[in-house]
C-alpha cells in the first residue's frame, strides 16, 4: 500500500526560501516517489489565528495556490486544495478539541513565542494544533514533510491520535513526521541565529521570497551577515553561523554533497565569492518559478477550477472518517 502524505503551508506572507528548502521542495520530490499518494494544502484557516486584511489574504492565497503550481506540484499527481473548501478540517477540529487537554496546547513552543508578541491572543492562536491535527488525521497520513519548527505540532497529533483511539477504539493513524536531515532550518539572513520565518519579513536583509527579484536576491545575499574570518566549511560553531547558513542553502539547492560544496570553495579568495555562488544558485533555481507563476496567477478562472478539483478530492478521503468519529463519539449521523 502507498503511504500517504500531507503537508501545508500557510498563506500568511509569500514563501521564503526556509519554506522552499525545509518544505515545498521536498513536496515536489515526494510527489515524483511512486511509493506515495500526496495531499497539499494551503492552509488559510491558520492563517487566521492572527489579525488579517481581509483583502491581502485573498490575494496572498491565491498567490500561494499559484506558486504550488508553478514550482512543479501537478494536480493529476498530487492533491491540491484550500483548506477552507473542505468543511471536514474545521468540524473535524472541534471533535479533537474535545479529546484534548488545554495543558497539551499551552505547553506548545510557537504558541509560546507568539502569543508573547500579542496583544490580544485569539483563542484560535492557542487552538492552531489542534485544527493542524484534524488536518492530518482525517486523511488517515502516515507521513508529514515539515521544518524542525512543526515537529511539535505533528507530535501533538499523535497524541491527540493515541488518545481518541485508547478513548474510542482503533481510528486514527498515527503519523510520522519528516524532517530533512539538512536545510530543515535555514536562519535569517541578517542574523543567522534566528530562524528565517515569515513574521519576521519586514526586517531588512531578512528573507529571500521566492519570487523576489534576482537583484534584490543578489543584494540581499552580497550583505548577509557571517564572521570576521575567512574560512569557508559547514559548522554548528554559533561564530560562523553566517556561513553555514549560506552553505546550507547552496547544498539544498544544488542537491551536491557537503564534501562536494567545501571542495567548490576550497580556493575561493573570501566570503565575497561564497555570496557571489550563493546568489547565482538561488536565483537559477528560483528563475523557472518565478516565470511559471506569473503565467499561472494570470489564469484566475483554471485557479479556481483546479482549487475545486483539488477539494473535491480532498473530502471524498476525509469526510467518510469524519463521519466514523462522529458515530464513535456518540454523534447521530444526519
Ligand atoms: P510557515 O512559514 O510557518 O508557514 O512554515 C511552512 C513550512 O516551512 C513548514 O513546514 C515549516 O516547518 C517550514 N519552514 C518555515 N521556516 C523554515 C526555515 N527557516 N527553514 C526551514 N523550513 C522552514
Ligand atoms: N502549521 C504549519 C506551519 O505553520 C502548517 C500546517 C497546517 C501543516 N496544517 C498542517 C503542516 C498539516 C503539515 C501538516 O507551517
């Protein structure tokens, strides 16, 4: 039997190259594995855990369904769809609210770490693994591709899965999460001892966006911040965090090994030259995306044909398990 695999991405700011190399790209490569049957979401219901423009939302998701397409997910190979269209996610939550303990979501590192930069702390904030459980688990996954940051999170449903099953009988699979050996934490280019990550976009030097300008590319990467030094290998050593960094990214991207990547620079003259291959790297590998999108985003109409598709799909696999939790927890079935 396939195993299958689930994955989503929020459409809160444009992807950055941490969700390419940490997330999507390995989505592409699951895709192409004949031992899988993936399913790919964006997750705008996340998304609304913190305040939105409405409008800016609308048009970061449709975005966000456009770049799926264009970095080489295919809606005849994969499920693509919009969380919001398959009712099963936000219903199915609330079922797992009910089996799970309030002091299992506030023990969470990133509700942790963002609720502290929150004024008002919305409840769905606090609630945010539990709908990313329902996500997973009525899809019966045995596996989640996501950065170290998520690990948490998939932990959760597990739990949540073991608990309705010890509760209710045998129902849920319990899923595995998928961490990238490498590249599953790409740091902030303008402080490698941060993770680079969307809420921290607007900071100057921070991120790359996927669909960036080369120049900008090039700029931002020429100014990233590394060491006083010269020496150019992988290290966990915090000094030289810049340029790990940068050599991370540089192996992710072109799929060489770490061997292979210190030998291109065994007789670079500086960090100058690891910037300037860094650079050029990101920008081939991110030139096709950038070409493929603004074909696809002009398409509004076959958009939301192949989001209708995609959801269609979706809730033939997840509303029949809807309706089995239903009945075991006691629900009479309309
Ligand atoms: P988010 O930006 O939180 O919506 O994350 C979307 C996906 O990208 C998740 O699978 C994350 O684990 C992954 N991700 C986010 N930031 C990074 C990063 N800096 N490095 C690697 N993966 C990341
Ligand atoms: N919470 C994840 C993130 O911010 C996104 C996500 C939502 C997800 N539902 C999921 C990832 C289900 C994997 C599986 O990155």
């Amino acid at each position: 039997m396939k195993r299958r695999v689930f994955s989503g991405i929020q459409p809160s700011e444009m992807i950055h190259i941490g969700n390419y190399i940490g997330a999507v790209k390995r989505w592409v490569e699951s895709q192409n594995d004949a031992e899988k049957e993936n399913i790919f979401c964006v997750v705008d219901l996340h998304a609304l855990t913190v305040p939105q423009d409405p409008h800016a939302l609308r048009e970061r998701t449709l975005e966000l369904m456009a770049l799926f397409l264009a970095v080489g997910l295919d809606p005849d190979k994969s499920i693509l769809f919009l969380q919001s269209h398959v009712s099963v996610h936000a219903e199915g939550a609330w079922l797992l609210n009910c089996v799970t303990p309030e002091g299992w979501l506030k023990k969470m590192t990133q509700y942790k770490d963002k609720s502290a930069k929150q004024e008002t702390v919305l409840t769905g904030l606090l609630d945010y693994p539990v709908l990313m459980a329902a996500d997973i688990l009525f899809y019966d996954v045995h596996e989640v591709p996501v950065g170290e940051d998520q690990k948490q999170h998939v932990e959760l449903a597990r739990n949540i899965a073991e608990r309705f099953n010890y509760h209710y009988g045998e129902t849920f699979i319990v899923p595995e999460p998928m961490i990238a050996a490498s590249g599953a934490r790409i740091m902030g280019l303008d402080d490698p001892t941060a993770k680079m990550s969307k809420s921290s976009a607007h900071i100057k030097g921070h991120v790359i966006r996927l669909l960036d300008d080369p120049k900008d590319i090039e700029r931002t990467i020429m100014r990233s911040k590394t060491d006083s030094g010269s020496e150019i290998r992988f290290s966990k050593d915090p000094e030289k965090a810049g340029v790990n960094n940068l050599l991370t990214i540089y192996h992710a991207l072109t799929g060489k090994s770490k061997e292979a990547v210190e030998q291109d620079f065994a007789n670079a003259r500086g960090y100058g030259d690891l910037k300037k291959a860094v650079a050029e790297v990101v920008i081939a590998s991110t030139e096709q995306i950038r070409v493929r999108h603004r074909d696809i985003i002009s398409d509004r109409a076959e958009l939301e044909r192949l989001m209708k598709l995609g959801a269609d799909k979706a809730r033939a696999i997840s509303e029949p398990r809807l309706r089995d939790v239903k009945k075991k927890m006691g629900l009479i079935l309309g």
